[in-house]
C-alpha cells in the first residue's frame, strides 16, 4: 500500500499546485521511476478506484483517491512538525523520518502525536485535539493525558486527575514542582 499512497501523494501534489491532471512524464520525474512503471501503477489505480487515468492525458484523483491521499499528507505535516519542533531533530531527518512514518503510523499512534502538537500546529483546518501543555495550564483539575513515564512515580501519568496550584502539581501522592523543560512534555485536558 506504501507504493499506492506515494503515488496518490504525487498526483495530489501535482493537481494542488496545478490545477491539471497529472501527466505519466511528471510522475515519473517526482517518484523517480520509469513512465512505462508509472503507467502501469495508473492503470491499477484506475481499477482500484483512486483515480480517472486516460492513456496520454494523464490522471486525476477520485473522491476516494484524494481522501487517502489528504490523510498521507496530514500525516506527514503532523509527523514532520512533531520530529522538527517538538524533538529538535534536523530538517532533513526530519522530513526522511515523516515521509517513512506516513504510511505506517496508525490513526491511534497519529492522534497520540496530535495530542502532543496540539494548539501549537497548523496541520489541519481545525484541530479537533483540545490539550495543553502542563506550562500553558492555569490553575485548576486536569486529566493528564500524556506524561514522560519516569513521572508515574509522583502520580503523574495518563488518566490521572490532578490540580495546578501555584505553579505547582497536585497528584493523589503530593505536591509537586515541575521543571519548566518537563512541563512542556506533559500534555493535559481540562477536568
């Protein structure tokens, strides 16, 4: 399916910038394969549903194709954002890293991520994720929803309901201040 996603990514690529249907030469070029091979991949997406595929004038998503295909390229955003802005990593490992993950990620691994950029990206229309980081929390009760696992020793972990006073954490195991580098790990949901 990797190799199906890369090409509807292509033609989705092609068509948002242009405006055209995407043409063999083209695809080709991008995906660095062979026309004869982009041909034949056409031909398998035109039976599959995904796209409208005419000999020598090229292919358009369908309905279908263009569904999968906006989901691949929210993955990659989402991924890419996660691993430059979140994690430090540098803009090429970055973008390796997402255009791998894309098509392997699960829609519950991609949620976990977007729980964690959520309020800080620009990925989708509008994010449906409603979290903070523990640094942006005023005070009040909060359900931790992502927590570094060396904090369950302190209460924190995901699940647990606890209260921002003071700038500090109050778990069922105690009171707690947490460094202002951590904070920004732990993600929470209003109580």
């Amino acid at each position: 399916m990797e190799r199906v996603e890369e090409y509807l990514e292509a033609i989705y690529d092609i068509q948002e910038e242009t405006s055209k249907v995407a043409k063999t030469g083209e695809l080709a070029k991008i995906l660095n394969v062979k026309p004869s091979s982009v041909t034949e991949m056409l031909i398998k997406l035109r039976d599959m549903g995904y796209v409208d595929y005419q000999p020598y004038k090229g292919a358009k998503l369908t309905r279908k194709g263009e569904a999968v295909a906006k989901r691949i390229k929210k993955y990659y955003l989402a991924l890419y954002h996660f691993f430059k802005n979140y994690l430090g990593i540098e803009d090429e490992l970055a973008e390796k890293l997402s255009c791998e993950l894309e098509h392997h990620i699960t829609e519950d691994a991609f949620v976990r991520v977007c729980r964690i950029i959520s309020g800080n990206c620009e990925v989708c229309e509008s994010c449906t994720q409603e979290y903070i980081n523990l640094s942006d929390a005023d005070e009040g009760d909060y359900e931790v929803i992502v927590a570094p696992s060396y904090l369950t020793k302190i209460g924190l972990k995901p699940g647990e309901v606890i209260s921002v006073v003071e700038g500090e954490i109050e778990t069922p195991m105690g009171r707690f201040k947490i460094d202002e580098s951590v904070k920004r790990l732990i993600i929470l949901s209003r109580f």
